[in-house]
C-alpha cells in the first residue's frame, strides 16, 4: 500500500501575534511531530503556508492519487499531536483515505477544513 | 501540460434553509458551470460534499501530482462564475498551479480555504 504524508504548515500562527525571535506555532506543530512516534509509511513535510491562516495550525494528509485528501486546522501543538498520529496511521491503513467514522479521532471529525476527492 | 478538474461541491448548503424540493446551491453552481464556455482542458466533477460545509458553495480545483491543489468557498452560483472559469483557465495553463498573486480572480485571493502541495 502506497505510504502517505503529512504536509504540515510551519507558518502557521495560530492566532497568536507574530514574534520574529519565537518559532511559528506551526513550526512547533512539526518540530512535535517529528519528535513522535510515526509508524512506518507515514512521511512528514514541513510546508510554507497552506492558505489555512485563519484555521491555524493545519495540516494535510495526503497518499497519492487513490486517496482522498483532508485537511485539518485549528491543531494545537502541544495537546493534538497522539490524536494526529493516531488519525494518519487510521488513514495510512486505507485505501482510498476514507477512514470510518467512528475510527477518527475526535479532532478529525470536529476539525475538518475541507477534503478533496482521489485524483484517479 | 495535464489538464484540470474543478470539483465542484454539489451538497453545499450555502446557509440556506434546506429545502427538500428544492436543488441545494451547490448543484446550482454545477449546472451554471456546466452551462458555462469552459476551455480545453478543464474538466468539471460534482462531488458530494467537500467537507467545507460552513464555507458553501466551494469547489477544489486539482490537476494531477504535480500541481498544487486550491479549495475555494463561499461561492456564489448567480455571481461568481465568470471569475471560478477565469480563475481556472490561469491555474490550467500552469505547470504547477501556482498562478502569479495580481493575476487570481478576486474570489480566489480572498475565499481560499486551503492549497495542498503536488505529490510528487
């Protein structure tokens, strides 16, 4: 089965005023992530802005063209990040990125931005 | 250069009450595309939900793993049209779908609700 990504926006900030010495909150979401326990065939990417400024942090997991592609926002870098990787390695486990309902994690399900249909 | 899809959300509410007999403004702004002069190239795809549902009408416009992906919302199927095809046109005679910032429609500078980078 074909791995997926998570693109995470590392400009993101999270509604908080910007400070040129501080990281962006979106650039703690993926440092968070990277130091967690992704299982394999889940690959992060750091992204400069996924047009989703005023639902920050984002993300978006994408898995090729046979799978859906969702995007999610108003994360929280240091309360969401088992919930995120729980909810990518559901998703790395399909098919097409359609994940049951129940299956999600309560973040996915309430904090959904938009998703797009497979490619193919 | 691969052609482009708009996907076009035809479950979108748009705030409106539902109306059982009534088609949901999301299958309006399908049929107003599909009645519109779409170049070569452009191909149009109802979708049943996005899950942008608080941000209805949208559309996704996509064109294969190396282009990146733009969500669109609170579109109006009487009003915004011209623009969507104007705006679709410039995003398929890209190689990447990143159109120059001056020459976006207007609904496409300030309605984004997301962008997802190529896959490949």
């Amino acid at each position: 089965m074909a791995g997926i990504t998570i693109n995470v926006c590392t400009t993101c900030r999270r509604g908080v005023p910007d400070d040129a010495e501080a990281p962006r909150p979106g650039t703690d979401l993926l440092n968070a992530l990277e130091a967690a326990d992704l299982p394999e065939g889940v690959t992060l990417r750091g992204v400069e802005c996924l047009s989703a400024c005023s639902n920050g942090c984002s993300i978006a997991l994408t898995g090729g063209p046979g799978r859906w592609t969702y995007v999610y926002g108003n994360l929280d870098p240091a309360e969401h990040v088992p919930e995120i990787v729980q909810g990518a390695s559901a998703y790395a486990a399909t098919e097409d990125g359609l994940v049951p309902w129940r299956e999600r994690p309560v973040i996915f399900r309430k904090q959904s931005i938009a998703r797009i249909p497979p490619q193919e």
